[in-house]
C-alpha cells in the first residue's frame, strides 16, 4: 500500500539493480528495452519495479521516475 507521503531517499534502502531500473525508467525507456538492457526477463523487471514502487510508495511508473528526479537520487 503505497505511503501518504513519499520517503525521504535517505531512508529508503535502494539496490545497485534498483537504482539502474531508475535511471532507465527516468531516461523514459520502455520495459521492454529496460528489461533487454539489464538482461532480465520481464517477469524479473515487474517484480524488481513492484518492489521498487512498494519501497517509495508511488503508484505508477512515471511516479518512480518523478520521485527520483525530485528526491535528488538520478540527476
């Protein structure tokens, strides 16, 4: 259940393949791409992003990239 408010970077324990989905996600690259880049299935990129979205608390892809963007984690 996604947080009222979303948390502080800081606080947030990213992995190095989470903050790599990031940037990509960031960049406007499609799952697709993202998945063939990091040479992972889709069904792998799906659960990283679930869990991505579940650690910061945004319901959609585009909030993964805007609280990334925001927070100061990807420039």
């Amino acid at each position: 259940m996604p947080v009222p408010y979303p948390p502080d970077p800081k606080e947030v324990l990213l992995s190095d393949m989470d903050r790599q989905v990031i940037f990509l996600i960031a960049e406007g690259q499609r799952a697709k791409v993202i998945a063939g880049l990091l040479k992972l299935s889709r069904k792998q990129l799906t659960t990283i992003y679930e869990d991505l979205r579940k650690k910061i608390g945004t319901p959609s892809w585009t909030g993964v990239a805007v609280w990334a963007i925001r927070n100061g984690v990807i420039k």
